[in-house]
C-alpha cells in the first residue's frame, strides 16, 4: 500500500473515531450523524487533482458562510455548543475531501481533536472510555505520518532543479511506501506511553474546580413513580427499560438477588395519584463515628448490615436515598470529605422514615446503608392525625370495593393476618400485566372490580385502600426489587424495569409491617445466562469503574491519597476506618505553614545554579566563556595562535578566498621546514571544525606541533 | 528580537534550541484553553483530554531529545558563493547510536547575517553507527563577507510540535561574488573586428603554426613534425606563433553622493563589471580593474586565479560617498584611463559599459 492511501486511511479512522464520540452522547440525531460519519470515512480517500487557487477559494466561502448560518442558528436558538459543535464537524467533513499538503492534513486533525473535547463535555459515558483509546492510537500515527509526509515534501521540492507542482508531489507520494516497518512498531509504543503517560497525569493533576462554567456532568436518569406525586400507572414506561439504576454491594453481611430497596413512601390518594400529606422534614443527627441515624434514640449496635449503594443521578427535586428494609442509618464514603462540610453532605428525614439527601441535582451517589432486618420500623405507635393520613380514602370510592375488602377479611380483626389474607386474595385472583387497560375515570376500580390485571401500583394501591377501607392503617411505598449478581463487579445491579410497589401496614407495637401483594412471577433480573449477558455484565462493572474512577475521581480522593503518603501507617480509608477530621486537615495545613518557603525556593534556586556549574566543572568545560561565540575547542584556539604568528614574523596573513590548505602550501613556499607540522595543524583544525579529515589530536600533541612551526619560522 | 534569537542560538546555557512550529503553537495553545476549561468545569473528562495533550507534549519532548543524542553532523567547507544563485554545500550527519536510528533530521549552517536563505538537508532516518549524506542549498542575497557561527543539527520528531536543535558551534567565513549575468556574448557587443586577438610574427606559444625548425632537447615531442626529416635522420619541431596579448582593462565606480548616484546604481554596475570581466577572461583576455577612487586596482592578468582576484575584490569592495562635485569630476575626466595599454573599459552606473 503506498504512503499516500496507508495516510489517508488512518486519518479517516481517526475521524471516525472522533465523530463517534460526538455521536454516542445522545445529543445529535442519528439522521444528522450517520451521513457525517460515512462523509468522514469516504472522503479522505478520494483523490481530487485540483485547480489549486479556485478549490482553495471555494472552500473559504463555504466556511465562512457555513459559519454565518451555524451562527445565526446557535443564537436564535441558544444552543451555542450544539450548533458550533455542528459547524466543526461539517467543516470536518468538508476539509476531508481537500486534503493536498500536509498543513490539510493537520488542520483535518485539529478539527478532530475540537471534537474529542466537545465529546468530553457532551459524552460522559463508558463510550467516550472506550473510544479515546482507538482515537490516541490513530491520532498518533496520524501526526507521525504527517510528520513523515513533511519530510517528503518538502525533499521533493527540494530535489527538483525547477518549479514542481502539487500534482508532481502528491503523484509521488502516491508511487511510494515510506514508512519504515520499525516506524509502525514505534507507533505502537508510543501511543501506549501517551495513553500511560496521560493517565498519570489525570490521576495526578489537583481538582481544583472552581466551577465557573460547570457543566452537568451526567444526564440524570429519568423515574417515574420516585417524584412528590406519583400518577396511577405512571410506573409502566419504567418497567419495560433495563437502564441500570443502582448498584448494590455486599460489605457487611450477604446479599443475594432479588432485593429489596425501600425508596420512598406515599399517603394521600385521590383516586387518581398518589401523594405525602406532610413534606416537612428534618436533620438526622450524627452517632460519634459521624453516621447519620435514622432514630436517634436506636443507636447502631454493630449488628446491622451495611450495604454501599452506588446510585444514579436520577431526575427529580430531591434525592431519594434507598436502602434495604428497615433502614437504621446512612454514611458518606470514608474518604468524602464532603461529610465533614455539613452545607454539602446532608441526610433528612421526614415523618415517615423516608430520607434524602441535599446536594447538586444529577450528580451520582455513593452511600452505606445500614439495615437490621429484625428490627422494626419505627414510629411503634401512631399519633391520631398520622393515623387519619394513613386511614385516608379518596372521595368518591367505591363501595364495592369496601364490600370486597370486607369479604375477604371477614371476621380476623389482627392488622398482619388481614394483610395475609389480602396478599392470597391477590397472588390467586389477580394477573400480572404491564399492558393492561383501565378505564380512566377509576382505574383502580376497574382493575380490583372488573379488569383484575395490572402492574405491581395496581396491586399495592388496592391493597391499600382495602386495608384502610377495613380501618387499617397502611401506606404505598415506592422502591426497587429484584435485581441481578454482577460477579466481575460483586455487586447487585437493579435497573428500571426492577422499580416495584408494595404495602407497609401499620401494627401496633411493631411499627409498620412490609407486605408484597403483586404476584411472584413478575420478578425480574432473572436474565438468561448466556455469553451476551456475561458480556453484558462485564460492560456494566466497567461501566461503574469509569464513573467512579474517572468520571467523578475528585480531590477528596486525591487529599485522602497524599494524606496517607505523609504518613505511611495509614491507608487509603475504607469502610469502617475513621474518617478524616477537620482536626487531621488543619493540623496537616499547619505544618505546611511551618515550612519557611521563601528560604525554600532560594535554596532551591541556588541548588539548580550550582548544580549547572558544577556540572560544567566536571565535564571539563571553560566556566567563562565568550557567550557570542560559543565554546573554542583548544585547536580551533591553536590554529588561530599560529595564524598571528605567521602574520606577524612573516607578513603571511590567509586571503579570504584562499582555503586553509592552500594557505598552508603557500606558507611552504616561504618556509619550506614549517609546512609539514602546519599542514597536520591544518588537518586537525579541519576535522573539528568541518567534522571531516584526520582525528582531532592530544592538546599535547598540538603544543608541540604549535611550538615546532613557532621555532622554525623565527628560525628563517 | 533578532538579536535575542541569536543570543539564545549561540548560547551555552540553553544546549537545546527550541522553536514552536504552526502545528505546535496552535496545540499548545488548545492546551492551556483545555487546561483552563478544566480547571474551572471541574469535568473529569476535560481532565482527561488536558492530560492526554500534557503527555503528547512531554514525550513529544523526551522523544525529539532522544533522537538529537549523539548525533554529529559534518560539512565540506565553502569558500566562495556567487549572490542570488543556490550554492549547494555537501553535509551530512552521522549517527554514532550503537542500536537505535534518528529520524527527521534536517542539518544546516548557521550563518550570523539573517538574510541567508538556507534550505537544510534532510533525512528520514539516519541508521545506527551510518551517516546520511546530502546537500544544504544556500542562497546568498548579496556580495560580501558571510560568517557561518555553527552547524545546527534540528529535529521536529515524532509530533511536528517543536523543533528541536543542537548547534555545533564553529568558525568559518563564505565570500559572496557578485551575480554574473550569462551573457557570453557580452564583449563582441564592444569590441570591433579584430581587436578580439591576433598574432604578433613571432615564435611563441600560440595555437597557429609559425614555421618548423630542428628538434632539440626540451622541446616538446608531441610537436614533432612527421612530414619532413632533414639529412642524416635529424628530426623537426612545429613552431608556433606568439598570439597578440589580449588585453583589457575595465574601470569600476565606487563612489556615490546619493544625489547623483545611489548605492543600488553602483551595486548594478558592480555587477555588470563583473560579469563583464568574467566573460572577458573566459574569452581569453587578459583583464586588469581599477576602481574610479584608485582604492582598488588589480594587474590585468588572465585565467582562472585571475577570475577569482577580480570577483574577490569586487565582494569585498565598498562604496565611499564623496561630495557631488567629486562624482561630477570623475564623469568629465577620462584621463585616468589614457595610460593604460590595450583596451579601456568604464563601467557606468547611469550608461552601462562604456569604452573609453
């Protein structure tokens, strides 16, 4: 393959790559990327023979008055990234079926290289990880093939005895390979480095966003059924999406799918959606080791589980923390220091249990949950106005429904065996369905009455109601269950389609009971163990390590990092291990203040200067030295030594048009017996100064020659 | 500016030269718009990228560092140019690595005047313990005296980014002719029929023959004449006739007073004479010169060695500025002229080649 098609075809690659990251962020549409991704991937390798002047001419009014269009748009629209995101890759696209010279060649790659940061902005997910890898590969051997080009072009030009044409250049790069193999392997090698080289870097370089221009970092997932109202129904888009939304990991005790997630819970229901009576909140208090309590007055004995919930951003007002059942109290990761600012790190609670956490919208969480299964939710009494929220009917229910609570429940009076025998009523005379229809007016009715199918908010609202219909106190929760065992993460992922409903009925001295009325067969997660779902959840535990460690890697990380390297005793904190304290970071903010750093910095500027000195001291080199003139070799300084000699013993002074061997012959003409050692002279002040002829010799040697035509011209 | 350019070539301090190209500027300059976008987003991927331009850039370093490592570059020495015409300098580069070659290196001469135009040699890729040989073509805008200061040994390996050199510092002067116009035909326009040359009706060493006499020793045996043998087996030399000396002398103006004449008139007429003198001796002249101001003058005398005299004092001769009065005199006076033999020649600024 010749140079010319090798080059073309990886500056195409290249550019496919960069457009690819642009495209897979979800903020173009596919009609818009798919033609400007083949236009990227043909035009590179068509070969135009050009009117140089006229094309070169066209191609600036169409770049200009693309700009002026691009302009327009993106200020009357507003959306100055997109449209000038646009504007790079069409002229991109455009400047792809030019490419002559080299200097085409890079503005190609430049226009590239603006895309891949417009992706960084635009495409923070594992695609952008996955495609920058290919792209610093062929980015790479693209510069050095131009690198490679630059070379050959301007040899040809240089070699030809007249004006050579474009076409003569290119038509002879073209006819050639150039590459030299060992130059590919080298390509290898030092894309590999950049990529290392680069990731250092990341790791190293100090977050210090001042967040002027901040950017949403992910695009927050969106989830019905988890807002301050939640419309009958509203779940069954969700069901159907296997979008992951939280990942669960094990860190005290087991945990197996399906699971349970609590989310949030629901009281008021008007017959058509779901809502909390009360959305006051308030602060949940720290125990000594800085873990929020759930109920302060239920510290944490050491026999709970603990969980680590990595969760999604997830769209919404207000962040939901979720957490198995009977959650007892919540913690930041160990090495958060956010924990330790209370304005960025805090958990609410309000009066049924929930909790949330204040923080900037669509940003991920990362959290411990601590949970006790044996232990019940709190309150264990309710006060009378708790309990009217929970006895709470919609206006205009349906009588046949009290009627079909009563029937079932008959003459049991005990809150927990009413629930059972609703919960068998529903698992044998309900079926699950998430396409069923409902008429609109009351679909509750209609699916308890007359439909009898629905999705797991039909089964938990209508166990609900019944329940208070029958003076029970109960209430809708929302959350997670089901779930599926990533091993290559070891975590526990649950996904859209995982969102669930229930029942939570209230028992005296209990607290509230957890009952599940939506038939068992609806769980998910039960996902054929195949090759794809392997890879699926390999791709998703990479998934999580490119959020966690590089989408959101930050300076509590990097602080907890360097922390530890000050005192190696400690490590990186984990799970259970002190946290950092204010105390800890002052203290070490102290010593740095200790550090006298003006007295630093100038010992270290004289440690720099008197290593150069000494450095030349050591290598033998003249400290003085005429700067103007660089450095004088000893021959060079003989030479010029035996040149005054000669000029003022004899008068011989060398013209300007003699060369130094010439000189020499004619000093040997006037003086036969100097010529020999003046000509050896000659020799070696060629050979160090031109880098040809016989061997520098000894400066010992040179005296003595130095010395010998000295002697022998005063001698004449 | 210049001169702090020149400071920082020559100087010992700095060993590695370094120039941005196009390439390289506009990238480090996405790079510190990179680095401020991160800084203040906050966004990790920014990061990213910033990082992955800062490495680019440090191999890109490392890398062309590597590559200049003992390398040494050599050159055959140039001793005269002719202005405005490439002069092509043999120079090379050897690369003394034991295992590993240099790629994109280019050689060239430094030269302390700015305004020569220096095209370097180039080579791909020098392998190890090889040396690559080529040409540096220089181009020198005018006459005069050039210094080379040292030979620079460049390298924009492996990203184009930069170009990074070494300078071997070292000593040498070019001297620069004055453009020769190809005009051979240049004297026939001033010379009449039969001043070109004769001969003079005596034995000589001229190319027509003058007659055949006795051969004796030290004559040349290759004129031996083959036709004729005298009694007794005695064998004959051609004899040649003594050419006419050809000789001409050209007058060269070297003073101006700005009014009447410029520098730039008599760096054209500097030019005409020369080119004027070097079409002279090619023809066979014996050519002698002499500046108006009588600073310079050179015996007429023929050949080669008498070519590089005339060129060599023509670059080197400068120009003095006298009153206008002076210059008037010397366009009146021709008398200066008279006492030369042979024919005279003044090279006018304002009238081209004059005989006088």
């Amino acid at each position: 393959m010749s140079f010319d098609r090798l080059h073309r075809l990886v500056s195409s690659a290249t550019g496919v790559f960069g457009i690819s990251i642009v495209a897979l962020s979800g903020e173009f549409p596919w009609y818009q990327m798919v033609p400007l991704m083949l236009a990227l991937a043909v035009g590179p390798q068509v070969i135009i023979t050009r009117e140089e002047k006229a094309l070169s001419n066209a191609l600036n009014v169409f770049a200009v008055v693309s700009g002026l269009f691009f302009a327009y748009l993106a200020f009357s629209t507003w959306n100055l990234l997109y449209y000038s995101l646009l504007y790079a890759i069409v002229l991109s696209c455009v400047k792809g079926f030019f490419l002559f010279q080299r200097n085409d060649f890079m503005q190609f790659y430049v226009l590239s290289f603006l895309q891949c940061i417009a992706g960084a902005v635009i495409n923070p997910g594992l695609s952008f990880g996955v495609l920058i890898i290919p792209y610093v590969l062929g980015l790479t051997l693209c510069l050095l093939m131009s690198n490679v080009r630059k070379w050959a072009e301007g040899t040809v030009r240089f070699s030809a005895a007249k004006n050579v044409s474009e076409k003569d250049v290119q038509s002879w790069l073209r006819s050639k390979t150039l590459l030299p193999g060992h130059l590919l392997w080298l390509t290898v090698g030092l894309s590999v480095s950049t990529f290392l080289v680069s990731v250092a870097f990341f790791f190293l370089f100090p977050r210090i966003g001042m967040g002027f221009f901040a950017y949403q970092k992910r695009p927050p997932v969106s989830m019905p059924g988890f807002a301050e109202t939640v419309e009958l129904g509203s779940m069954t888009e969700a069901l159907d999406d296997t979008q992951v939304v939280m990942r669960v990991k094990p860190v005290i005790g087991d945990l197996e799918p399906p699971i349970r997630m609590r989310g949030q819970s629901l009281d008021f229901y008007d017959g058509q959606k779901w809502s909390k009576t009360t959305s006051s909140v308030w602060p949940l208090k720290t125990d000594q080791q800085n873990r929020f309590l759930v109920e302060p007055r239920l510290p944490l004995d050491g026999s709970e589980k603990v969980v680590e919930v990595y969760l999604e951003p997830i769209s919404g007002s207000k962040h939901i923390l979720f957490a198995p059942q009977t959650p007892v109290g919540f913690e930041p990761p160990a090495n958060d220091l956010r924990a330790l600012r209370p304005e960025k790190w805090r958990f609410y609670r309000d009066v049924s249990g929930d909790v949330v956490v204040t923080g900037p919208p669509s940003v991920a969480l990362l959290y411990y949950a601590y949970y006790a299964e044996n232990r019940a939710m709190t309150p264990l009494f309710l006060s009378d106005s708790h309990r009217r929220d929970y006895l709470q009917l919609p206006e205009g229910l349906s009588s046949d429904i009290i009627m079909l609570a009563r029937e079932i429940a008959g003459d049991e009076r005990d809150p927990e065996e009413v629930a059972s025998r609703l919960v068998r009523f529903f698992h044998s005379q309900f079926k699950y369905s998430l396409h069923s229809k409902h008429d609109e007016s009351d679909p509750l009715a209609d699916f308890l009455l007359r439909n009898r199918e629905g999705h797991c908010e039909f089964f938990a609202s209508g166990m609900v109601v019944m329940l208070r219909a029958l003076g029970i106190p109960a209430r809708l929760v929302t959350g997670f269950y089901g779930g599926d065992r990533n091993e290559y993460g070891n975590y526990v992922a649950l996904r859209k389609s995982d969102a669930h409903s229930w029942v939570e009925v209230f028992v005296e001295g209990k607290g509230f009971v957890t009952f599940d009325p939506t038939p068992p067969v609806f769980v998910r997660g039960r996902v054929p163990r195949g090759v794809f779902s392997h890879i699926s959840m390999v791709i998703d535990a990479v998934r999580l390590f490119w959020y966690r460690w590089v989408v959101e890697y930050s300076l509590d990380k990097q602080i907890d990092f360097l922390l530890g390297l000050a005192a190696p005793s400690r490590k990186v904190r984990g799970f259970g291990e002190p946290k950092i304290t204010i105390g800890e970071i002052r203290h070490a903010i102290a010593k740095v203040k200790e550090i006298p750093w003006s007295a630093a910095l100038v010992c270290l500027l004289v440690g720099v200067v008197a290593f150069y000195f000494v450095r030349r001291l050591v290598r033998g080199e003249g400290i003085w030295h005429r700067v103007n003139r660089g450095k004088v070799s000893p021959v060079v300084a003989m030479y010029r030594y035996t040149l005054k000699i000669l000029a003022k013993e004899k008068g011989l002074r060398r013209a300007l048009h003699e060369t130094q061997l010439e000189f020499a012959k004619r000093v040997g003409n006037v003086c036969p017996e100097a010529q020999k050692p003046l000509l050896e002279l000659t020799w070696a002040y060629l050979g160090t100064v031109f880098g040809q002829g016989s061997q520098v010799a000894e400066a010992k040697d040179l005296k003595q020659l130095v010395t010998e035509i000295e002697e022998k011209i005063r001698s004449q | 500016m210049q001169s702090l350019r020149k400071f920082f070539w020559r100087s010992s301090f700095f060993p590695r030269k370094i120039s941005f190209s196009r390439e390289g500027k506009v990238f480090v300059l996405i790079s510190l718009g990179l680095g401020f976008a991160a800084i203040n987003t906050g966004n990790n991927l920014v990061y990213l990228v910033f990082s992955l331009s800062l490495a680019m850039i440090v191999l890109s370093g490392l890398l062309s560092e590597w590559n200049l490592r003992k390398l040494r570059p050599h050159f055959s020495p140039l001793v005269r140019a002719e202005a405005t015409k490439p002069c092509f300098v043999e120079i090379g580069v050897e690369n003394d690595r034991k295992r590993l070659p240099a790629f994109s290196v280019q050689v060239r001469l430094l030269f302390e005047e700015d305004e020569v135009d220096v095209l370097p040699m180039r080579a791909l890729e020098v392998r190890p313990c090889e040396k690559a040989n080529g040409s540096c073509i220089l181009k020198f805008p005018r006459r005069g005296v050039f210094n080379i200061y040292g030979v620079a040994v460049t390298t924009d390996f492996p990203f184009s980014f930069f170009e990074k050199s070494v300078v071997f510092p070292t000593e040498a002067e070019v001297l620069v002719h004055p453009r020769i116009k190809d005009e051979a035909h240049l004297p026939s326009l001033y010379l009449a029929n039969g001043e070109e040359g004769g001969t003079v009706g005596k034995s000589g060493h001229g190319t027509e023959i003058f007659g055949v006499r006795e051969f004796r020793d030290g004559d040349n045996p290759r004129h031996k004449s083959y036709k004729r043998i005298l009694p007794g087996g005695r064998e004959l030399v051609k004899e040649f006739e003594q050419e006419a000396k050809k000789a001409v002398f050209v007058m060269v103006f070297d003073i101006y007073d700005e009014k009447l004449l410029n520098k730039d008139d008599l760096e054209k007429a500097l030019e005409n004479a020369a080119s004027f003198c070097v079409s002279l001796l090619r023809q066979g002249f014996h050519v002698g010169l002499k500046t108006v101001s009588g600073r310079v003058e050179v015996r007429e005398g023929r050949g080669e060695s008498q070519m590089w005299q005339i060129l060599d004092s023509l670059s080197i001769l400068d120009f003095l500025r006298v009153p206008s009065n002076q210059v008037e005199a010397v366009f009146e006076d021709k008398s200066h002229l008279a006492q030369y033999e042979g024919l005279a020649f003044l090279v006018h600024p304002r009238f081209g080649v004059l005989r006088v």
